[in-house]
C-alpha cells in the first residue's frame, strides 16, 4: 500500500464511495479499509448515509399535496 493511512482514507471516503478515484488510489484505500475496522466503520457509516440520500431523493409527494403546491405557486405568480 502507498500513502493510505487513516487520515488520507477518510479524507477521500466520500470520493471513494462515489467511484471518483483513480483506480491505483481507490485500491489503497480499499486495502486500507480491509486492515483498519475504525476507517471501515466509517466507510459503513458513509453507505448508509448515502443510501438513505438516494432512497429520500427518489420519494414522490403524495398527488394532493403536489396539487396544494401548484396551486399555491399560482395564487403567488397571479399576484
């Protein structure tokens, strides 16, 4: 492994979990992450985070409460 101790593993999670690095720095951090159960937890901690974003990110406002909005925005623009 090169230069992947703790500090630069969790400085970069976020990069690394999104597939942002290159792949030579994403496999230090993965064997990084391999040795050190306090830099996997926070990986941990990052998927779950993450995960929960995208399952937010993809609700739907119930229709009426869509309809409530639209409606409202068009009081607003009407005056």
């Amino acid at each position: 492994m090169t230069d992947s101790g703790c500090e630069k593993a969790k400085a970069e999670l976020e990069e690394y979990l999104h597939h942002e690095l290159r792949s030579d720095e994403a496999a230090d951090i993965t064997e990084h992450l391999a040795n050190c159960p306090d830099c996997d937890g926070e990986r941990h901690v990052g998927v779950v985070l993450t995960q929960a974003v995208q399952r937010a990110c993809k609700e739907i406002a119930p229709e009426d409460l869509r309809d409530q909005v639209l409606a409202k925005l068009r009081l607003m623009q009407a005056h």
